[in-house]
C-alpha cells in the first residue's frame, strides 16, 4: 500500500510539473525590435510595450493615463512593462549606451564578472540600493548577473530581483519588482522562466552557429552551414593535391630518358630480337614535348649531339631534340 502510494505522488508531481511547462510554452510572445529580443509573458499579466493603445480601457480601470504612462516608459527606457495582480510588475529596460563598443556578457568568464561585482553593489548604493547581492546565471544564449537589492520609492520598500547582461552591444535589463513585500519564491521562479524564455537574436558569427545553431523551416542552417565550409575546404584540398600529383607526372615524363636517347646498344637491341635488317618500323623521338613520328632500320648508325648530348642518326642535318647542327 506505502508503495502504491510512492507512485501515486510520483505520478502527481510528473503531471503537475507537465501542466505547468504547457502554461509556459503557451504563454503570449512579444517582440523587442528596439532590444533584439522575443519574450514570453505568462497570461495573468496585462503586458504594455511602446505601441500600446493610448485610450486601452483597462489603464483606466488601472487608473492609468495612457498618455503620461507612455512618456514614464519613454524616460525610464522601458520596452515591456507587465503589471500583476499581486502588486508586481516586470520591466524590460535597455539603459543607454555611452560608453561605445561594450564587452559581451557570454564571452566573460564567470570569475571576470564577479570581479565588477564590487563596482555594481556601489552604483546601486548610490541610488538608494541596499541588502545588494549579486550571482552569475547562465541563459542559453549568454550570462546575466542576477541582482537581488532594496529600494526605497515613495516611500515604499521596493523589493527587487534583477537580471542584467550585455549582447549585441546591447544593456539588458529583466527585472521584477515586487511593492511592500520582499519577492517569493514563487515569484523568483517565475521571473527565471520568463528570463530562460527570452530568445536574442544572435548575429551570423562562426561562434553562435556552433553554440546554437539557425532554424529556417524546422532546419538547422548553421550546421549546414557550417558542414558546407568544412566539406568545400576538404574538396578543395583533395582539388589541390590532385593538380601537385598531376604537375609531378608532367616533370617526370618529361625528364625521363625517352627511346632517342638511349645508348645504341640498348636501343637496337629490342629491334634485333623481333625484327629483321630489312623492315622498317616507326619510333618516336621528342622536339620539347611535341613527338615525330618517321622510319628506322634497327642498322642505322646514330650520332651524338654535342650540345645536349642525344643520339641522333648519322646523316641527319640537326638535332631532333635541341635543333643544333650536326655537321
């Protein structure tokens, strides 16, 4: 019975943790032209980017106008701002960038970026920040610090879980605020499956095509890509060790001792075993690379070139391989 009961509560934590991925992976996507990026918001939240409508009757069931809450947006840099029943609120914030060229997040070390730790506990002081801790989370796609600090706004203590990275030259900044109460645990998990749930829009780069891979039509164009590159670079290796062996060939067949140049004994004496004196038979010696073709009798006498020291047949006018007189 005890272990019919194990299974049983196996059974419901598989289904409840089921149920709430499909929740997640069902959850409403927004774009982030401005921030390079694509989000999942859970359902419960009322979400507001930089085009929503002004005259939304839900702002004014939130007592919100349209008008000022869009200019707020504007001068906080927010691009999602996602407002909660339970008094919460999720921003996603890109503060401007006046520092050029900023180094990428997911190319530091973990230990490189706790060491700027120092340095962003002091900012957050300095704007009224304290309980300020700070970790490292790995996204698929990069690094984010992860910022735990208070906050003291209107005077209400501001309780704070904030993700900040740098991609693409980019600052990105997830945070959860939760208003009079520190943030649960419940609510922690929940900002980290929004965070996991965030997908940038990585640049064509030899390094994020082999850390993540391009889909086009269910495709993954990186590893095509990337296997393209390595089977042209092989071919055209195989390409370039064919023409060497080719070119070596050509060298030899040049340089080798042909039939005209070979000693008169060696020469004759093929003929002499399968030939009369009387019959006549074709041999072809080289001027260059270019073979002539006439008749020889295995008799004939033959002289010597003085200048490159071929054998040719005695009475003939010049060399047939260099051209020099012969007599």
């Amino acid at each position: 019975m005890k272990r019919l009961m194990a299974y049983f509560s196996i059974l419901m934590i598989l289904c409840c943790s089921t149920i709430s991925s499909s929740i997640a992976a069902d959850a409403p996507s927004y774009r982030l032209d401005a921030l390079g990026l694509t989000v999942k918001i859970p359902e419960n939240y009322y979400v507001l980017t930089r085009d929503f409508d002004l005259n939304d009757s839900k702002l004014q069931e939130l007592g919100l106008d349209g008008s000022a809450f869009a200019d707020y947006m504007d001068r906080q840099n927010i691009y999602l701002n996602a407002l909660g029943s339970d008094e919460t609120e999720i921003l996603f914030t890109m503060p401007q960038n006046t520092s050029g060229t900023l180094p990428d997040y997911s190319l530091m070390s973990d230990e490189k970026l706790l060491a700027i730790t120092n340095d962003i506990v002091s900012e957050f002081e300095n704007i009224g920040g304290y309980d300020v801790t700070v970790d490292v989370y790995h996204h698929p796609q990069t690094k984010f610090l992860q910022i735990h600090f208070t906050q003291l706004l209107n005077d209400i203590d501001t309780y704070n879980s904030e993700y900040f990275t740098v991609i693409n030259n980019r600052q990105i900044v997830i945070v959860l605020k939760n208003y009079g109460q520190p943030v649960t645990d419940t609510q922690e998990t929940l900002l980290r499956q929004v965070v996991d749930g965030v997908a940038f829009d990585a640049p064509l780069s030899f390094n994020n095509i082999q850390r993540n891979g391009l889909n086009l039509f269910g495709i993954n164009v990186g590893q095509v890509l990337l296997y393209g590159l390595v089977g042209a670079c092989s071919g055209g290796i195989l390409i370039i060790i064919r023409a060497i062996g080719k070119k070596s060939r050509q060298r030899r067949a040049t340089t080798a001792p042909h039939w005209s140049s070979a000693p008169p004994g060696q020469q004759n004496s093929l003929h002499n075993t399968i030939a009369s004196p009387s019959e006549e038979r074709s041999s072809t010696t080289y001027r260059g690379q270019h073979p002539v073709s006439r008749p020889v009798s295995a008799n004939h006498e033959q002289a010597l070139c003085p200048n490159c020291l071929a054998y040719n047949w005695r009475g003939d006018d010049r060399c047939a391989s260099c051209g020099t007189p012969l007599n």
